[in-house]
C-alpha cells in the first residue's frame, strides 16, 4: 500500500525525473521542438526516445511505487510548465496502464484540457484513455461527452481514443462513425486531420469500409480529411471518391503525427 513515505518523496522523485531529462537536453533541439510545436512551454531538448527512456529507468528503479503514487508523480511532474516534463507524466501513465482503473480518466480529461498541443494530446488519447476505453467499456460514454465539448482537443482525442484498435483491424469503428458524422463540418484544423487519420489508418486494413462510409458522404468530407483517408486506398477507388468530392487528384505525401 501507498503511505506517506512515498507521498513525502514525490517532488523528489519529479526533481530527479527533470534533472535526468536535463541531461539528455541540448538548446538546439529545445528551440526547434519551441518552434516546430509554436508552444508557450519551456523545452529543455530531450528526445522522445531519452524521455521514455528515463521514465523506464525510474520505475524500474522504484517499484515500490503504487498505482496512486504513480499518478501523484504523474500531476506534480505536469504542474511545471515544461514540456519534458509533461510528456513524462503521460509516459508515466502509458508505463503504468495495467494498473489503471476507470477514475484515471477523470485525470486524463484534466490533461487533455491543460495540454494545448497535439504533441500531448495525440499520446494521452492513443495510449492512455483509449487504452482505458478497451479495459473498461463503460467508458465509452466519455467519448461521447468529449466529441460534442467546446474545446477541441476534447474533440479530436474522442476520436483518437478509438485509433488504436480500428488500426489492427478491430475496434469499434459504428461508435467512431456516430462521432464523426457530425465532425465532418468542422473548420478546425486539428479535427479534420484527425478525421482523415483514423479513417487512413482503418482503410489499411479495412479499405473497403472506409470507402463505402466515404462515398454518400464526399461532398461534405473536407478535402484535408479526404486526402488522408484514400491514401492507402486502392488507386481507382481513391480517384472515385475524388471525383464524388469534385477534387483534382494530386500527389500528397505522409506528414507528421499531429500535423
């Protein structure tokens, strides 16, 4: 059980965790990632790779730290504004997800809110609710709560809490659909490209279904989301749904995660 021992320890332990993210820092990646990500938090320039790394190598070192422990840490390294150090924090849920339990999610609605970036958010609603969503169904209401919130990045990690499984070929691709249907008006950037990329990713194993949901929907389909979604469609098919959305085809290539 967790007692006060470990409570005491925690801004230690959070300490530690930045001092060693520190160390992996150089200034010419902290003010590319600043830059790239147009981000009001302070960068210290570690890798994602080195940021995983170190959040491994802490739990392994401290096993001794219970399910509760593990979250404390998780807010106490996120109330510092900088990135590092909340991109630990998710990697620290990430690491610990076996252990979570359904009122975890209360905590990931608070981050999603706070994370302003894709760079956070795209990971807290892949890996942390949407894994929560496959362990513990009932919280697929959540889902439904966040899609219609004013803040959009609610709304695009209602979506992307469902990726994961629909990219194996599973998942609950009727729950995405009554989710996105009514997205597909949306101006927001960030919406329409993750609009465009779960229906990608479930086009590669799936593609029938993707464009058989895409063609009496084209002509509202935003072109962002429709560019993405024929990417891994066969050639033919993807020049159909073009002409349906009255589309010139062009060449496009892959971009960035969150982009």
């Amino acid at each position: 059980m967790s007692g006060e021992p470990a409570l005491a320890g925690l801004p230690g332990f959070a300490a530690d965790i930045e001092r060693a993210l520190r160390s992996h820092g150089t200034a010419e990646r902290a003010a590319g990632s600043k830059a790239y990500l147009k981000s009001s938090l302070e960068f210290v320039g570690a890798s994602v790779p080195d940021t995983r790394a170190v959040v491994r190598g802490f739990l392994r070192s401290h096993p001794e730290l219970a399910a509760p422990d593990v979250r404390r840490l998780a807010v106490v390294l996120w109330e510092v504004p900088i990135f590092e150090r909340r991109a630990a924090a998710v990697m620290l849920l990430i690491e610990d997800a076996a252990r979570s339990e359904p009122a975890d999610m209360d905590l990931v609605e608070r981050l999603l809110r706070e994370s302003e970036t894709w760079a956070l958010v795209d990971s807290l609603s892949c890996d942390v609710s949407g894994g929560l969503v496959v362990r513990f169904p009932e919280l697929s209401a959540t889902l439904d709560r966040w899609a219609a919130d004013g803040n959009f990045w609610l709304r695009r990690a209602a979506l992307l809490s469902l990726l994961v499984p629909l990219r194996r070929g599973q998942g609950d691709w009727e729950h995405f659909v009554r989710l996105a249907e009514p997205m597909l008006a949306e101006r927001e950037f960030f919406i329409r490209k993750a609009l465009g990329w779960v229906l990608r990713e479930t086009a590669k194993r799936r593609p029938e279904l993707v464009a058989d949901w895409i063609r009496p929907r084209a002509a509202r389909v935003s072109r962002l989301t429709l560019r993405e979604a024929i990417k891994p469609l066969p050639p033919r098919v993807a020049a159909e749904l073009l002409a349906l959305a009255g589309v010139e085809p062009r060449a496009h290539a892959d971009s960035p995660r969150g982009s």
